[in-house]
C-alpha cells in the first residue's frame, strides 16, 4: 500500500486518540523523505469556538524543547568548545560540589546531564511549574546543591533540572542565552519561523485545557521562558516540525556530500545514538494489538527504541499542563510522524506509536534501503568465486588475511570448496547479500551454497567459510544430561535436514517454545528417525552395535538421496502421555520405499528390536520433533499451542538428505557409528 493511501487509517488513529484522550485538538502530520506530504487537525484550539488547528497551529511543545537544546550544544561541541566527557564544573565552576550520593562516584559530566544518567531524580511535575526559573533562581539552587538518587553514570533517570545545567553550560561557553543560540543557529537556518520561545501573538494558537469532572478546563496563563525552558519551554507547529524531523533523518546515511547545515551530519548522528540503555518493556504499540519486547535508550536530547519489527526509532515527548505532543521517525527509513495536542499530558506518544505500527501493518512502511559492499569486499566476492572454483594457494594467500591459514588448513579449506562445486557444479555468483560494507555472503548454486566473508583493517579477507546448505549440522542429537543418563543401550538411523527445512525448523521449534511457558521440555538437534535398534530389556551390544553399523551402510549404498518436506505441525503422544509437538513429513514413494527397505532388512538380518517396532515401516510417519515435553502442560497452555501448530503454513520447507546417520546413545553419552552417504 502507498502511504497516502493509508491516510483514512490515520485519521481514525488520531480520532481515537483524541476521544480517549479528552483532547480538545489535535494537529498532525506524517514526514516522508524530507516533505510533510499530509497533515490533519482535529477539534478546536479554542474550546467552544470553531477554531480548527492545522499545520501551522502553534502548540507548546515541552520536552521536545531538548533536542534544540541538545543541538545547540552539540554545534559548540563541533567548534571544539565543549567537550561531553569533561566535569561539568569545567565550564560551570560553582557546579563542583555538586557530586552524587556515594562518595566512589565520578565528577558529573556533560555527558551524564544530556543522556539522562547525571542521578538527579525525575522532576517533571515540579519543572513543569518552573520553566520560567530567573536567573537569580537558578543561581541559589545551585548554591544549594541537590540530592541525587543515583550516583552519575550507573542509571538511566529522567532529569528536567539536568537540561537547566545544560542551559547554564551554553549560557557560559557561547556567552549568549541558550534561547538565543538555538534562534540564531537552527530555528533561522532550517526556516522554522513559528518556533518560538514565548507564546506566539497569533490567533492560531491552541489554548491549554486539563479534563476535570467531565469537562474542559483551561490551565491559564502559560509559563514564560526562563532557565529551565531549555528543558521544554518551545512553541512550534506540525509544519516547523516536520522540517526538524527532516533535519535529523538527513543525517543517514553516512556520506560524502557536502555537509553545509546547521549542525554537522555526524553530531545529528551522536544526538541519535543510544548512550544510555534504560529498560525492556513489553510494549503493545495498538491497543487491540500483540504485545513484543522493546528496548529504550537515550541520546542527546532524544530517546530511542529498539523495536525488533521496525528497528530504531527515535522519538522524544513533550508534557506540560495543557499540552502533550510527540515527534517518531525511523531514520534508516526517512519516514516520521508529529502529533501536537492542548490538554494536559496528552498521550500523543501513543497516538504516534500506533501511526507507525498501523502503517507496518498495511505495508506501508518504506523499506530500509540495503546496506552496500563497499568497493573491497565486491572484489573479495568476486575472487572468493573464482578461489572456491579453482583453489590455488598463492591465490588464497594473496586475498586472505594471514590468520585464515592459522584458523584451519588450506587444503581442508580447499577440500569444503571443492565439495561443494562437485555437488552443485561450477560455482556463480548470484547476489551478494551485505551485512556491513566489510562483511557479507556470496549467494550461488539458488542459494544452496553462501560463502561467507568479512574483510578486515586492510581490506583483506579474515573470515572464509563455504557453507553448503544441503549439508547438514554435525552438532550432538542430545546434550541434555539427565535425558542421555536415561537413555539405555539402543542406537538410531536418522536424516537431517538442512537448508530451507532447517531454517523453518528453527522458527516451528521457536513458536512452540514461546507458547509453552514454563512447562518442562529438552531439546535435541533436528532429526528424523528411520529405524531404532535396543530401547529394550536387553540393550545393545558392541557386536550388536557393529552389525547394525554394516546394514546401514549396505542399505545406504543402494538408497537414492531422500527429500524431505514438512507437510504440517501438529502432536504425537509419548509412551509417557506427554504430547510431542513434530513438523510432519511427506512420506513420498521414494522416501516409504527406502523406509521399508531399511526395516526389511533389519528384520531379516534379526537385529535387535526396539520398543518402536509395533508400529511397522507402512504406518511410520516421517516427522521432526520440535520438543520433548516432561510434563504434562496446562491445558490452557497446550490447547492454543496445538491449534496454533495446525495452523501453520509449512509450503516450501524442505532439503534433500545425502547421508544416512547412525547414533548410539547408553551409560550416559551419545555416539556416532557412522554417516552414509545415500549413493543409490
């Protein structure tokens, strides 16, 4: 979907928000790659007037008001004057007795006041009322001093008053006004005439109202500018505020280009970058919708968000009695959202939030455009192509880096390659898929083969590994102790799968497990068994063990190569009653075929039996088990699991099994006897 076409989607957001809310007006507008391509007002700024707001509506912008802040001071950083690691009392002396609460603590920096770690408690409903704090009263609350909670530099905790100290370092540095250094060196630069410090003289301007017993109430008189305004005293507009939105998403990319704005490309960068972690909160972003884990941060003036279905977002709220707004952007995505409002505290935050989720959900988000290879690691790509195809070691010696030879052998690295294009033919590079511009995959064979490379300092090669999807993992099929303690003598014929099916496995395996709670389970790498041998009365022995390892491989030698397609999720009931959740397999004729074969064999060679064999090759069903449950889940538990494991898609999951393993477990450990290769 195109963004403008999800315009009538916003409107409701807002609406919404704007009832839940009791707001009286909302003005909002969504920022696309450097224009506000669409804005809306809600309400009336006046309430009982028809004074609806608009783009230029002016609204008190609050906290917001510190990434101005922030930017001025970042532009005396850029002109060497400030230094954000330096005490603060370097530039404010009478702030050197201002130490935190142990007596082990460092001197409080710049640093710790911009990203929210100075310890000073969180003061917003007292700096709310103090935003025009004179000069004189910000001196004697200095000379008093303050108590902290935490010592500076160990915890996140939101600080008005710290951004009043922030004020008090430009004020001194520059030897003008913070004011009047965020006037002169952004706001008439970038153009944002109707941000302003006092209350514009317009008419359009929204009035501040709380709710109160089911009714609008006006706040009154707003505060004027003052020493903690530096902390939350602008006035701005959705139009003034998409151009600062635009500002910061022009940072992104890292570039070449001329760097002639306001404030220097990398500090917008800095002021973006989260400095202090603060929390991981399950966050439900739409009201009726999922709840996911998100982690917050702080910067310079600005908050962060991990968000693991959008990436980083950054944000800041603004809250002052009679108002409450909120700026977003995805930066990598150059799309962003402002949402201004006039009734104390509104949660324009969420509003925004719920914008930008709704927007995902649509697909309406711009994509993140694709990191690129930098000029080294294409040629690297292309000369890792040529290597795996034809191995020399001069030629491996020229393009890797001198640990690769230390890390494993070339001819056991020339052997990995070599396999690979015997498998799949002479090796083409079919994308390259880029995680950083020193470090990616070559993609070939239809993505059966990645090799992967990381250059290092000297654009040499550091990291080789051709990784051939169809072949599959050699890691352990059990590392659960107390599971291989129990386990008698017995030993299994199984297949792995890999590629494609491997990679769905993961993701079944990881759905099942997020929905199980805490019910007790282990784990066992991906497999699918054929035959088991032992499990009995009567365990197996050396001999036995010798015997079986001699029929798998004559029963592998004439079986063709085994695909393996999951069908579907769904259970199967242990012997012990506990449900095991499986991705099902298809049971094609090659693959019941080669089935029956191995059992027919096994039976006439009179192996040893396993508890198993009741059910017979023709009624074997082909699966992977996701886990192994030790107890019984709640039925509140397991009811929505279940329904959910047959609700899967699984089309398009599958791999091609080449070899046939044989694993013995007993007397606490597991054992390979063999892999055969299925040469049929």
């Amino acid at each position: 979907m195109e963004l403008l076409d999800a315009q009538p989607d916003l409107d409701d957001v807002f609406a919404r928000w704007a009832l839940a809310d009791h707001t009286p007006a909302i003005a909002w507008g969504l920022i696309h790659d450097g224009r506000l391509i669409t804005s809306r007002g809600i309400g009336t700024l006046r309430v009982g007037e028809q004074m609806p707001p608009d783009a230029d509506s002016a609204f008190r912008i609050a906290s917001m008001t510190k990434s101005f802040t922030g930017a001025a001071l970042m532009s005396l950083v850029v002109d060497g004057l400030v230094r954000l690691d330096e005490p603060v009392a370097t530039y404010v002396p009478e702030l050197a007795g201002w130490r935190g609460p142990t007596t082990d603590g460092p001197p409080l920096t710049v640093r710790h006041l911009v990203s929210m770690e100075s310890g000073l408690p969180t003061d917003d409903p007292w700096a709310d009322r103090h935003v025009d704090l004179p000069d004189e009263g910000m001196d004697a609350l200095i000379d008093a001093g303050a108590s902290f909670t935490w010592t500076p530099g160990t915890r996140f905790e939101y600080s008005n008053l710290g951004w009043g100290l922030v004020g008090r370092v430009i004020e001194r540095v520059a030897g003008t006004k913070p004011q009047q250094l965020v006037t002169e060196r952004l706001l008439g630069p970038l153009g944002m005439s109707d941000t302003t410090w006092t209350r514009p003289e317009s008419t359009n301007v929204a009035d501040p109202y709380r709710w109160v017993d089911g009714a609008w109430e006006s706040e009154g008189k707003t505060l004027g500018d003052g020493t903690i305004a530096p902390m939350g005293g602008l006035w701005s507009t959705v139009n003034d505020l998409a151009r600062w939105v635009t500002f910061f998403c022009d940072a992104y990319p890292p570039r070449d280009d001329p760097d002639d704005g306001p404030l220097a490309r990398w500090a917008r960068r800095e002021m973006q970058q989260p400095r202090r972690m603060d929390t991981i909160d399950d966050v439900r972003t739409r009201p009726s919708g999922p709840a996911r884990a998100v982690a917050y941060g702080y910067g310079i003036g600005l908050s962060m968000r991990l968000d693991p279905r959008v990436g980083v977002i950054v944000t800041h709220s603004g809250g002052l009695p009679g108002y409450g707004s909120h700026m977003r952007w995805l930066p990598d995505r150059r799309i962003g959202v402002v949402a201004l409002s006039n009734v104390r505290y509104g949660n324009m935050a969420a509003a925004c939030a719920e914008a930008l989720e709704l927007l995902a959900d649509l697909d309406a988000l711009p994509k993140p455009p694709p990191e690129a290879a930098s000029t080294n690691l294409q040629h690297a790509a292309e000369r890792a192509v040529e290597l795996a195809n034809h191995w020399d070691d001069d030629a491996a010696s020229d393009l890797f880096a001198d640990n690769v030879a230390l890390d494993d052998r070339f001819d056991r690295r020339a052997k990995e390659a070599a396999d690979a294009v015997a498998r799949h033919g002479a090796l083409t590079m079919e994308s390259l898929d880029v995680d950083s511009p020193q470090r990616g995959d070559v993609i070939a064979a239809n993505g059966l083969v990645k090799i992967e490379l990381e250059l290092n300092h000297e654009g040499k090669v550091q990291w080789w590994l051709v990784q051939d999807r169809t072949k599959p993992s050699d890691a352990p099929i059990m590392t659960d102790p107390a599971t291989l303690r129990g386990l008698p003598r017995s030993a299994y014929v199984l297949l792995r799968p890999a590629g494609d099916l491997e990679d769905g496995y993961e993701r079944w395996r990881g759905g099942t497990l997020d929905r199980l709670g805490t019910t007790p389970r282990v784990l066992a790498a991906p497999h699918a068994t054929l035959k088991a041998f032992g499990m009995g009365a009567a365990p197996l022995t050396s001999d036995d063990e010798a015997a079986i390892a001699a029929l798998v491989q004559a029963w592998a030698a004439e079986t063709a190569p085994i695909e393996l397609r999951a069908t579907g999720l769904d259970a199967f009931e242990e012997d012990d009653g506990n449900p095991v959740p499986v991705a099902l397999l298809e049971m094609a004729p090659g693959f019941r075929a080669a089935l029956t074969d191995l059992w027919d064999r096994a039976s006439e060679a009179e192996l040893p039996a396993s508890s198993t064999d009741h059910v017979g090759a023709d009624n074997w069903k082909g699966h992977l088990s996701l886990c192994y449950l030790r107890a019984q889940p709640d039925q509140a538990i397991w009811e929505p699991l279940h329904t959910w494991l047959r609700h899967q898609d699984t089309a398009g999951s599958t791999s091609t099994a080449y070899e046939a393993e044989l694993v013995a477990f007993g007397d606490g450990t597991e054992r390979r006897l063999g892999r055969f290769p299925l040469t049929g």
